[in-house]
C-alpha cells in the first residue's frame, strides 16, 4: 500500500482536528450557555403595549423556579432565564440577549452564590459585587428596573463543603443593599425571611440546604412581587 503524502495527511488531520468531540466540555465551547434560551428568545414576540414584562435573570434557584411560573403568578409575564451553576461572570456575559433583547420593563437578578461555591473559580467578594454592579448597569442603560435579590442563606454547599459561606453571603448582601440605596433600584430581601440561626437555609425550606423546596418559593414568591410592584411604582 501507498503511504499518504505530506499534503494529503495534513488535510487528513485539519479535517480530525476540525470535527467537533462528542465528548467536548461545553464550558470550552459555550462558556456562558449562549445558546441555552438562543431559540426560546428568537421566539418571543415583543412585548405588548401595556404589558409589564419581568425577566428574572440566575442561577439554578431561579431555574427551578421559574418551571412553576405558570401557576405561582398566574397571569403574569413572568419569564425565567434561570441556568442551573451559573456565576456571575456567565450571567454577565448572556445578560444582553437573555435580558436587554427580551425588552423587559423590570430584571430581578439573583446570583453569587455559585460565585461563592468556586463553581467557575476562585472569586472574591469584590468580583462578585462588580459583576452584578455591571448587570445592573446595563440595564439601567437600557430603560429597564432593576431588582436586585438577596443571595439564599448557606451554611455549607454539598457540593464543596467546608467554604463556610454564611457570612460572606451576608456581606454580600449587605453590598447589595447599600448599591440599591445609592443607585435607586430595588434590594429584595429573602435572607433574613429564609435563615435560620447559624446563617444557614432553614431546615423546613429546602433538602440540601441551597435550593428551595415549595415551602420556600412560597415564601419568596410575595417577597418577589412587591419588589417587581416597587419598581414599576405600583405599590
């Protein structure tokens, strides 16, 4: 048999090195998740005339929530762009087609704690804080409300344990509230509704101690609409 020549093993090899691996971690290939709501935003028309559009931007908290949008706040153009993991930096990255495009009237932005939990690296509390400080200022640019929500009370994430998280989260939020103050948007408080005595998720509102079960989303869900009411200036 013939060996290859130089040139037919080097298009040989472009074309292996060009197709894309099964296997491939998609943080390489799609590092914020672009893609996740690309066609979900496509079809969403405009918003009607009247309609008080709220977008709620975060992390898995917001994802599993959203998926019971329907019949927590029925009737209400409540739409979730929730991505289970997320940080700050990813949520930053996708903010402009998953919020700005979608033409919201009001953003409740709840994100952090996966910061927090090193989910996508070390990240310190300034690095956290600039991120949603930037969220924040984009939407502002861009004629929309901003709703800023307390990260959940922690003790210890499952998944990393031993971060000891609980005052960072509180000092988190205590940022977030003096940036609100300053900036004129609105600081949603579900910390102190939601913590138990060590500064940690309580036991009755959620199994692992991070994500709500239904007793805790019921607790955030009026939190959350007078929040959104405040910033409309309906309330």
């Amino acid at each position: 048999m013939k060996s290859r020549s130089p040139a037919l093993a080097l298009i040989v090899l472009a074309a292996a090195c060009a197709t894309p691996h099964v296997n491939e971690d998609p943080l390489r290939t799609d590092w914020a998740n672009l893609a996740r709501y690309r066609d979900a935003n496509a079809a969403l028309p405009p918003p009607a005339k009247d309609e008080n559009r709220v977008v709620f931007m975060g992390n898995s908290i917001t994802e599993n929530w959203q998926r019971d949008f329907a019949t927590m706040f029925p009737g209400k153009p409540y739409i979730g762009r929730g991505i289970s993991g997320q940080t700050t930096p990813q949520m930053l990255v996708r903010f402009r087609p998953d919020v700005i495009a979608l033409q919201p009237k009001v953003v409740v932005i709840m994100g952090g704690t996966n910061d927090i939990a090193g989910n996508t690296g070390p990240s310190t509390l300034e690095m956290i804080e600039a991120n949603l400080a930037s969220m924040a200022e984009l939407a502002r640019a861009n004629g929309i409300r901003v709703v800023l929500s307390s990260v959940l009370p922690v003790y210890d994430y499952p998944w990393k344990p031993g971060l000891e998280p609980a005052q960072k989260i509180i000092a988190l939020n205590a940022w977030m509230k003096a940036y609100c103050a300053r900036h004129g948007d609105i600081y949603l408080d579900y910390h102190t509704a939601m913590a138990d005595a060590r500064g940690g998720m309580r036991s009755d509102l959620a199994s692992d101690g991070v994500h709500p079960n239904e007793a805790g989303y019921r607790i955030m869900a009026p939190l959350v609409e007078r929040a959104i009411d405040e910033a409309l200036g309906t309330r």
